[in-house]
C-alpha cells in the first residue's frame, strides 16, 4: 500500500474521517505549536496532476471502475477562465460510455444546425448544413461547466479525492512506483502511486520533471483573446458556430452553453513578438475588441453583455514523448494548439478515453504495461498529424493572406458549395472523427484510405467465367458507378503471378483489388448506399472471407515520366493483435526505401502504408459481403511499380536483405501486371 509521508500542524478532522490509517512516527514544537510527523497509508494506485476537463475525465474512468485515484491541482478551484466550449460527437460517445452524457446534455445545449463562415460585415461566405436525418451533433457547455459535471461524477465514485490548492513539486520514480512531493498550504506531501499522469496543462509541471521538451512554434505576432459575452444571437439567425474572414478582424464566435451566452475568439497583431504570458489587457486592446465585434455582429449590439477578457498566447507544439517510464502526458501537458475550429480540448478528451481504457486494461485484466507505449505513440501521431495542420490550416484560413493560403481558402470554399465534394465537407463537419483511437462507430474522415482486397477464384468456376465476372462485369460496374458520381478516386486490378521474392510467402490468391477512396468514413458509408447494394454490392464474383487491409498513406516515391508495368505489393504480417510498427520505424523505413529506389532508374514508384482497419471490423463491414473477411492480418503494406518484370526480379534480388531486414520481417509478397480500371488523374 502506497504511503504518505508530512508534517502537519495539527491531525485535523478531515485527515482522521479520510479512508486513511494514520501512524504518528514524531512531533516537535515550534513557536508554540506542535508538529506531527505522520505516515498516512492510502492506497490510490494511480495519481492525476491537474483538475482540468483532461485530468477529471481520466480519473472519472478509472474510479468508474475500482481504481483509487488522487487529483492535485494547483488553483483554489475549477478554472474559470473562457476556454473551450465545444463537444463534437466522437468525445459525447466517450461520454456516454462513460454514463455521464445526459448530465452534460443537461447542463449545455445540443446543437445541429451546421456551421458557417462569414466575412467581417457577417454575409455568409460558405456553410456545412447537415441533412434533417443526420444523427450527429454537438454540444456547447463552458468548460468551467464541463468540468464541475466531470467532478461531480468523480466524487459520486467513491474511489477518488480531489485536492485544489496543491502543488507538484518534484517527482522521482522507482521500480514500478513513482515518489512524488506536493506542496499546499499547510504542509508538504510524499507520495507514491503506481502510475502518475500530467493533465495539468501546457506549462506542464510534470512534463518539466521528465525533462520532456515540447517542439513547434509559436504564434508570436498574435495576442489570441477569447471574451464571454451574452447576447440574442440564435434569435438573429445564426449557427452556434461561426467562422468570420478577414485579413485584420477575423475570429470564430461560438454559442458555449443555454440561453444568451457565446464566445469569440480572436487575435491582435503585436508590434513585438513575444511569448510571455499576458494576464490582462489594457483598455485600448479591450476596446478594439468590443468595436471588433460590434461589426461583425447584425442587430442592436449595444445590448451586447461583456462578461469576461482572457489574453493568451498561443502554440503549435507536442511534447517529444508522451511517456517516461510510470509517467504519462495527456491533453495540453502533452500538445497545444491554436483554439479555431475547437481541436484541441477535443484531442485532450480522446488521449484521457485511450489513456483511461489502456490503464484499465493494465490495472484490472493484466495487460502488458505496452499498452502505454502504444497510448503514446497513438496519441502524438494523431495530434502531429492531423489535430496540428488541420488546427493551424484553420486558423490561417480566417486571416492569412499569404498566396498558397489564398488559394487553399477559395479552394476550401469552391468545394464547400459544391456539394458533392463530400470528402471536404467531412473533413470540416466531422474533424473530430479522425481524432478518436478509441471508437468503434467512427471513422477517419481526414486521410485518403487504399483498400486491398484479395481476389480469389470460387471453387467449381471455370477460369474464363472468374475473369469475365472479374475484369468485365465488376469492372464495368465500378466504371459506371465513377460516371454516376461515385466517391472512388482509383481502382487497380494486380494479376498474382508465379513469381515471388526470396524470404516472402506468395499467396494463394489470384488478383488483388486496390481501391483508393477520400477516407474511411465515406467507404463505410458507401456500403450503405443503393445503388451500389443493388450492383457491385451484390455481384459475387470471388471466394468469400477475403483478406486484405484498409491503408493510409505514410510515404510516396515516383517517377511520373515513366510507365509502370509490374507491380509489387508487399503485406507485412502481424504476429498478434497488437503488433504495430512504432512511427519511428515508418520514418526509417520510408527514407531507406526511397533513397534506394530513387537510386535505381527502373523504379517507377514507391508507397508506404500504414494499416487503418477499424478494430471492430464486424461493425464496418456489416450486412456486406466482406463481413467474414481477414482485415487485420497486415500492419503495412509497400508498393513498388516497375518498369517491366525483368526490373522488379533484379531490384527484389538485389536488395531482398533491406527488404525483409535480413530475414527478421514476415512479408507475404504479390508480383503481377496492373490493369488502371480508374485513374487517379481522372475526376
């Protein structure tokens, strides 16, 4: 049982009616009082540093489930500073998991309409208005809000306690154990715990004791400012979110609970960069920023009620390691980004889902303590990849007027309006979906998505009617789908030949199926659709139980000049469900496979990709006819193409050992001509 270990003044109330036994080992008097040196035995197995949104959902989970858990926090209470506002439906599913939904359904606003983006004079520039029939939405609740449903449910659990007005000193871990001092008021506490988690922030105490350094940039020329003000908005016709452009008075206004109450978020230009914290502004900034909203707002704006100023300077940066030994970042402590579009709060609340599962799993069902280093990798690839460009290329979307931004935006925009670009639309209606490591019902809507689907022929079928259904019948059926309107962006047909690699494993397939499509979210949906269950949906053309893999591109090498007509696919098998190549070995291998093929002329082209699979692939392929199929054998896949047979058998010979890493990697290896049944290159 972990043990505490402080002076104190007096063995108050509190400490005796604690679920604590209490031992006084010595005492000593000073200034006429008398001090006790106790030793408290406790038993949280874990420790949170930090009560914010982050920090409370964490301890939530795992006190939901019988671990003791100690929150510290520095402040006297909930902060209650204008911060985030905005839940998006991939975190309510956290919520309700969770059992704590409804409540925060009861405490802020549900919201459905969509969203829009104005210029300063509000004339809406381009929108996302979601179907009647659409299940999602959001909720908008001010995070001091938030957080006092989280505590409140916390505190209902029994196994936690919250202690405000404490501070991290310093920590120091052991074997299986982390020792940590904090300091309050009355006195310094010695701890241990078995598993320590920062949430407390991006001036992060605890990350500064892992020596952890937080890598990016920050936005040095721009004071952010977020104001909570009431005002009759929805009355005046406008969404919940609001997106408003321009070069000087840009800003996102966003509803942040019931009734009157909204926030915007805006930026000052600086004369001087800096990066130190400001903790006020001076009338002259207010007053920029109330003459600011007034324009941008329609009706009688005098009625407008300032409530609260909060200044902050913001970053683009993550932490170079979410994990050090027992100690784990998660939330701001780990990332920080700029506020537009309300990705940063939303990728804090899924690291606490993943973190939160990952502990149980260690904690109640004896799982490898591996599941952490995979939270950590997850996690930091996730915010590098997506919640940092995307939060940044929303930001610069509002205000940039550099020419590739200017671009980007009309581009942005263009698609927008053209409702049939449903990739975009996505991508800016559901970001959060691509954010989630956790859920089993929602589905990547920022990455492009290649699909392989083994191809074998039925038993009994004569082999000109496998073909014929094959490469004429479906194919005939795709192309018709493209020329409908179809989301498919290319489909490739790869023969399975004789041939194969020293140290692969050919398969006993005959083609392979490469479909590529906008994102994983639209593939899903695509099963769903009509037309396509009535044609393609239905044609059986192959053996059933397919294998295969859902992938997102990592890396790509190419010689557009040059033609390819052998193609080789390489599927790098797991060895069990949690077998994962770590980033770091993606990044390796991507710059030594490319520099090899950038060194041989009859390389084609080169891809790299990371296998995407929804875990729960009974849920994704349900009612299709890939539900019995094989989808998580492989955790990459290479692709080279050549420019004829003879090429590919020398590079495969010649460089075999790089390959398989001299015989240390299971790869299952496909050598074969490609047939293009649609181009990537044609909309």
């Amino acid at each position: 049982m972990p043990l505490i270990y402080t002076w104190v003044s007096q063995i108050s109330s509190s400490l005796l009616q604690a679920p604590v036994d209490i031992q006084e080992l010595d005492q000593f008097q000073e200034y006429g009082k008398t001090y006790f040196y106790i030793q408290l035995l406790y038993d949280p197995v874990v420790v949170v540093v930090g009560a914010g949104p982050v920090g409370l959902f964490t301890a939530l989970l795992l006190a939901q489930k019988g671990i003791k858990v100690i929150v510290y926090e520095t402040g006297s209470g909930i902060d209650q500073s204008p911060r985030a506002v905005v839940y998006f439906p991939a975190v309510l599913e956290e919520f309700s998991k969770a059992g704590i939904l409804e409540a925060v359904i009861a405490a802020g606003e549900k919201r459905c309409e969509g969203v829009d983006w104005r210029d300063r004079d509000g004339k809406v520039i381009a929108g996302i208005d979601p179907p009647l029939e659409d299940p999602h939405y959001v909720v908008v609740l001010a995070q001091p809000e938030f957080c006092e449903v989280i505590l409140d449910a916390l505190v209902k659990t029994g196994n936690a306690e919250v202690h405000f007005n404490h501070r991290l000193q310093t920590l120091q871990q052991g074997d299986g154990f982390v020792e940590y001092h904090v300091e309050s008021r009355e006195s310094t506490l010695t701890g241990k715990c078995q598993y320590l988690v920062g949430a407390d922030g991006g001036r992060s105490t605890v990350r500064r004791n892992l020596g952890i350094e937080l890598e990016g940039y920050t936005w040095k020329d721009l004071l952010f400012v977020a104001v909570n003000f009431k005002y009759g908005l929805s009355e005046l016709g406008w969404k919940a979110g609001n997106f408003i452009v321009d070069p000087e008075d840009w800003g996102v206004i966003v509803k942040r609970g019931k009734g009157r109450s909204w926030r915007i978020a805006t930026g000052i230009r600086r004369a001087g960069a800096s990066t130190d914290r400001i903790n006020a502004l001076d009338e002259a900034t207010i007053s920029v920023i109330k003459k600011r909203l007034c324009h941008m707002l329609p009706g009688d704006t005098s009625q407008i009620e300032y409530e609260a100023f909060a200044p902050y300077v913001v970053h683009q940066r993550c932490a170079s390691s979410y994990i050090q030994g027992h100690v784990i970042l998660a939330g701001d402590a780990a990332h920080l980004n700029n506020p537009t579009g309300g990705l940063g709060l939303t990728t804090g609340l899924l690291d606490a889902a993943h973190l939160g599962r990952s502990l149980l799993q260690i904690l109640n069902e004896g799982a490898s303590p591996e599941l952490l280093q995979s939270y950590a990798e997850t996690r930091r690839r996730i915010f590098r990849e997506i919640t940092d460009p995307m939060s940044t290329a929303n930001l610069l979307r509002l205000h940039s007027q550099k020419p590739e931004d200017i671009k980007k935006r009309e581009e942005f925009f263009k698609n927008l309006r053209d409702r049939k670009d449903m990739a975009t639309i996505l991508m800016a209606g559901l970001p959060d979906f691509a954010l989630t490591s956790t859920s089993e019902t929602k589905f990547d809507t920022y990455h492009e998505v290649t699909w392989f689907i083994s191809v074998t022929k039925p038993d009994g079928w004569p082999t000109e009617k496998f073909i014929h259904e094959y490469k004429s019948v479906h194919a005939g059926m795709t192309r018709q789908a493209k020329e409908g309107g179809s989301p498919l962006r290319a489909y490739i047909q790869i023969s399975n030949s004789k041939q194969t690699m020293k140290g692969g494993v050919r398969p006993e397939w005959d083609y392979v199926t490469r479909l590529t499509f906008p994102n994983l979210f639209i593939v899903h949906s695509s099963f769903q659709d009509p037309g396509y269950r009535a044609t393609a949906g239905a044609h059986i053309f192959c053996r059933l139980g397919q294998e295969g893999c859902l992938a997102r591109q990592v890396a790509k090498f190419s010689r557009s000049e040059k033609t390819s007509n052998t193609s080789v696919l390489m599927f790098h098998n797991r060895n069990e469900a949690n077998d994962e190549y770590s980033q770091e070995w993606f990044e390796k291998r991507a710059d030594g496979m490319t520099s090899i093929a950038d060194g041989d002329e009859n390389v084609v082209e080169y891809v790299l990709w990371r296998d995407i699979a929804p875990k729960n692939s009974d849920y994704f392929f349900r009612d299709t006819q890939f539900s019995g199929g094989s989808w998580h054998n492989y955790k990459a896949v290479e692709g080279f193409d050549f420019v004829d047979e003879d090429a590919a058998a020398a590079f495969l010979d010649c460089h075999r050992d790089e390959i398989t890493e001299r015989s240390t990697l299971q790869i299952t290896v496909v050598i074969g001509e490609p047939d293009h049944i649609i181009r990537s290159d044609v909309s």
